[in-house]
C-alpha cells in the first residue's frame, strides 16, 4: 500500500478539511482527493462521510485510522533506523520551550549536549504553552518542553520531566514572613510583576486566585520572566514566574506561593504529535534534559 495515500488520509483525518490538509501536505486540493478516492478503492471503503463543505470520518474510516496512524509510525522508524545505519547518527530537532527554560537553563544543557552528540543540531524556539502545541501541531516543531496541561492525549505523547514551582521573587524587605511562603492573599496586596496571557503560569495563578477570592491585578505585564525579575530587583515589586528550583536569584528573595495549603506548581512534560514518532536522539536528548537540569522543585 501507497505511504502517501495513507499520509493523506491520516492528514485528512486529523485536520478534518481537504483545504486544510492539502496546503499541508503541498498539494492541490483535486490532488488529495483523487489520492483518497484511490484509497478508498484499494481497500473498498468509504472513508469519509460528505455533506456540502463538510467532512467526517465514516465508521470504517474512524476504525482504520489508528491503524494507518501505527503504519505510518512504524514505517517512520524503520527510514529513521536505516539512515542511521548507512550514515551514523545525524539529525536535527527542532525544540520550543518558555523563555525560562531557555534563559536559565538551556544555556547549561546545550553545551553539554553537544559534545556528547556532535552529529546532531538542536534548534531552540521560545514560546508560550498555548503557542508551543499550535507549533507542534502545524509540524513546525519536533519537540516542546511545556506544561502537561497542553499535552492533549488524542494529539500528543509525552514524558513528564519535573514540577515546575510558580514562585514570587521581591526584595527582601517587602514580606516580612520568617517562612519562605506567602498565601495568595498576601501576595495580592503588593504590586504584581506577572506575565502575560501566552504563558501557562499566568492562568494558573489566576484561577488559583479565583478559587480563594483573591484579585491578581498587574502593574507589569511582560513576556520574558527575565524582565521581571530585573524589574523587582530595581524598582520593587514582585514578581511571580515559574522556577525550576536549580539556584538563587541575585539580589531576591524566593517564596513559595500556597494555595489551598500547598505550594502552586505545575507538571513540565517534553511533548511530540503522536503521529510522528521521535527518532532515538530526540529521546536521548529527553532523558539528557530531564537527568541534568529538572529536577522536581
């Protein structure tokens, strides 16, 4: 059978709009239908289910897609497996992770890596979390390292890699606390440094708030946490960004922030699209980030 009917029909499938998946794929529309409708004749099924500009999957197609899915994976393996043999290992991955991820710990890993793996590239991409999985989605990243949050089940495979805390950072004299933690409405009553509605932490804290009646109003909004941090640290203020826990901050004082008694946080996982397996090096490089530099905070 054809891989490129079966892409086709995968891609069809998943986008659920010819338009859609032909501009994906980088055919003409007339193209990918007539690649389905030979499909469908070689194996004598009806795939989709046609009404006007709508398309569904038909019974048999919904039962055949998880099938032609595994195919695909299968087969993407086996060229990976094979090119490897004739070549050595060489490749490039694409990745996407939050700017802290990027600025604070990237920096350290990369090297590292690289030497270790001198035959394979890793290009880093920032984003936010909702951004991340668009990305993934449209194939345009290999891998995101992002909240488990956007790791949806039906879309993605994932490896948790560690919790990341939602700290506040401030000088040290604006809570006068013996403890490292405030309560949510503590920190509601300085002046919040938060980031903006790209990233996962900033909803986070807001419907942690919500739920105990506590109004996050920012006086800065920003989308790289290293701006606020250097905001805190001159003018005051706190800032409130995820933190893997790996060291200080000069010149702040880290707090934990309780909601409901327990610290906020949230599980960071490496996501891929299931439908397109990780060569080898994209799970080394996974379990490479996850031994050095995210450990539970």
């Amino acid at each position: 059978m054809d891989e490129r009917l079966l892409k086709s029909f995968v891609t069809t499938a998943q986008l659920g709009s010819v338009t859609s998946a032909a501009e994906r794929l980088n055919l003409t529309q007339p193209a990918l239908s007539r690649q389905i409708q030979r499909l469908e004749q070689e194996l004598g099924l009806t795939l989709f289910q046609r009404s006007g500009r709508n398309l569904r999957l038909s019974v048999q197609g919904d039962r055949l897609l998880i099938d032609a899915q595994a195919v695909l994976a299968a087969s993407k393996r086996l060229h990976d497996a094979v090119a490897e043999m004739r070549e050595g290992e060489c490749g490039l991955l694409r990745v996407g992770a939050c700017s802290q991820v990027i600025e604070r710990h990237m920096s350290e890993v990369l090297p590292a890596w690289k030497q270790d793996n001198p035959n394979i590239d890793i290009r880093l991409e920032e984003g936010g979390g909702a951004e991340l999985a668009r990305r993934l989605d449209d194939n345009e990243l290999h891998l995101a390292i992002n909240a488990r949050h956007f790791a949806r089940p039906d879309r993605f495979s994932r490896v948790d890699i560690g919790a990341m805390r939602v700290r506040a950072f401030s000088l040290p004299s604006v809570f006068a606390c013996e403890t490292r933690t405030i309560t949510l409405a503590q920190l509601c009553r300085q002046p919040l440094l938060l980031l903006n509605r790209r990233h996962f932490t900033r909803e986070l804290l807001e419907t942690a708030c919500q739920a105990e009646s506590c109004l996050a109003q920012p006086t800065l909004e920003s989308s790289s946490p290293h701006t606020l941090l250097a905001i805190a640290r001159s003018s005051g203020g706190v800032a409130v960004v995820p933190h893997l826990g790996t060291g200080p901050v000069e010149g702040l004082v880290a707090y934990d922030i309780l909601h409901r008694g327990k610290p906020l946080d949230f599980e960071m996982s490496a996501i891929w699209p299931s439908s397109v397996p990780l060569p080898g090096y994209g799970q080394r490089f996974i379990a490479y980030l996850r031994d050095r530099l995210l450990p539970s905070a």
